[in-house]
C-alpha cells in the first residue's frame, strides 16, 4: 500500500474518480437495495448517485486538460489510511438505518480525503476543484442524515456519536471479540491436557496478553486516521489491545480455582455469557441483525471450544 503522502497531482486525481465512481456504484446498489420498502429513500440515494457521477466527469474533465486521456487505475485499497468497506451485497437485506450511517461515513471520509488533497495540491485549478468537492461532499453527508430524518438541531451529538462508534467501539469490539473467541482454543486444551488449575491459569494468562499486544499493533498499523478521522492510531491500538486482553482474562481468571473440573465449568459459563454479551454490542452498535450476530459470535465460540477440548484430550 502507498502512503497518501507520497501520491502526486495525477495520482490524486485519479485516485478520486475511482473514488467517485465506487460511491456512485454504492448509492446504487443502496436505491436497490431499500426500494421495497423505503422508496422515498431510494429516490434519494439515486439523486446522490448522480450527483458523484457529475463529480466524476468534472475530475475527469480536468485530468484530461492536465494529463492526458489514460487514467490509472488507483484504488482505496492501494493507499494506507482508508476505511475498508464491506461490499453492499454481503449484507442484503438493508436496513434504513445502517444504510444512513454508511452513507454518512463514506461521504465524511471522502470529504476529509478532498481537503487533505486539496492541501497538496499545486495546481490552482485542481485546488479549486478538489475544495469545491469537499464542501459538495459535505453536504452529501448532512443529506445522509435528512435520509434518515436524523434532525439537523441534533448534528453535534451525532458527530460524537459517529466519532464514538469509529474510534472506540469498532476497535474495541475487534479486540473483545478476538480476545474472547482465540484464547478458548489454548485456555480449554491446557485445562484437558494437564488437568492442572494454575497451569492452565498461566496459559490463559500469557495467552490473553499476547493476543491484546498483538491486536493493538494491528489496530494501530492499520489505519493512521488521517483520511477516516478514526482517531489517533496509538488509541485505538489501545483500546483494541486493552479490549483483547479483557476478552481473553473473562474465562481465565476462574482456574486459580484448585478443582480443575469446577473452574473449567463455571470459565465455560463465563465464556458463554461473553458471547453473548458480543452478540448484544454488535446488535446496539453496530446494527446487525440478532440472529447474524448469534450465529457469528456463538457459533464461531463454540467451534474454537470444541477444537480446544479435541486437541486438550489427544
């Protein structure tokens, strides 16, 4: 992945009209997806997916009388700092609400990644194109909110909110649930293996602060904030770190327990309430369906447990 610094004029361009032209080809898969149910709503989002197609013919335009006729193809994937989207067709049926704040983050993070361009730019013209973008894409991003008749009286707690929801409970739900569902496999085969409470304890131990050491460095690396206003990467890694090593210390803080049957039984029954303590954050915050989020979480627990207990018992 290149860094966005080390983009030129001609790069940057071209980075956003495949930006212009992925949001275009969203909103439509959005109209699609909500005309059913919410047909108001889908008229909207083709009125904004025609509005990022004439974002893309003016960026074209202007690359054509700088650069010429070939435009590379340079995508978000191929610079470090972007939010990594899941594709629209992953998550049919759509919900209103979880459209809206899709579409509010996507037009918030393209408006941040047009003045950090603008910034850079040499040009008098492209400065002037990629500032005027920035401020259309804000206004897409106050559109996003009327979609949803969010009021406009209450932007500023909504931007808390959304600023809330990127930088501490999307990297906080990666770490617990991580911590939670990898350090079953160890914890449990210790358990079966030695049959030995305090051993166990440390496997479980070195286990959860390994995972949370190496979950916040992969937080951190992951995304630097600049574009996606995620927050600084050192919190996040924190936070993520913080939430791994949580996950994984819920289920072994019973083995200092001398009887290693009663301390697996009652780390088993913690473990379970974990899940599904997930299951509920991913349902609140993260609007996925209960019966996703159950058999994601739950699910997914229970194989690692069983793996564990395969493995312990061998």
């Amino acid at each position: 992945m290149r860094s966005f610094d080390t983009l030129t004029e001609q790069e940057i361009l071209a980075l956003a009209v495949a930006l212009e032209e992925e949001d275009a080809r969203i909103y439509d898969d959005f109209a699609d997806g909500l005309k059913e149910n919410h047909p108001e709503q889908a008229e909207q989002f083709k009125q904004l997916r025609r509005e990022e197609d004439g974002h893309r013919h003016r960026l074209l335009d202007l690359y054509r009388r700088r650069f010429g006729d070939h435009v590379p193809l340079i995508r978000r994937q191929d610079v470090r700092g972007f939010v990594q989207r899941r594709p629209v067709w992953l998550v049919r049926p759509l919900g209103l609400k979880a459209v809206q704040k899709a579409a509010e983050t996507m037009e918030l993070e393209t408006k941040r990644f047009y003045e950090a361009a603008a910034r850079r730019a040499g040009d008098a013209g492209v400065r002037q194109l990629l500032g005027d973008l920035a401020e259309e894409e804000r206004d897409h991003a106050h559109t996003a909110e009327q979609i949803a008749d969010a009021k406009l009286s209450e932007e500023e707690s909504a931007r808390q909110k959304r600023l809330f929801l990127l930088q501490v409970i999307q990297p906080g739900l990666a770490g617990l649930m991580d911590g939670s569902v990898s350090t079953l496999a160890p914890l449990f085969a210790a358990a079966f293996a030695t049959h030995n409470s305090w051993q166990t304890f440390l496997v479980g131990l070195a286990a959860s602060v390994g995972a949370g050491i190496s979950m916040g460095f992969a937080e951190a690396l992951s995304d630097d904030g600049s574009l996606t206003g995620r927050g600084h990467p050192c919190a996040r890694g924190l936070v993520c770190g913080i939430m791994t090593t949580v996950g994984g210390i819920g289920h072994t803080l019973p083995y200092p327990i001398p009887n290693v049957r009663t301390a697996t039984t009652v780390a088993a029954a913690v473990a379970f309430v974990e899940l599904g303590v997930i299951s509920w954050v991913r349902h609140k915050f993260m609007d996925t369906p209960w019966s996703s989020a159950v058999v994601q979480v739950v699910l997914g627990g229970a194989l690692v447990f069983l793996v564990g207990i395969l493995i312990g018992s061998s």
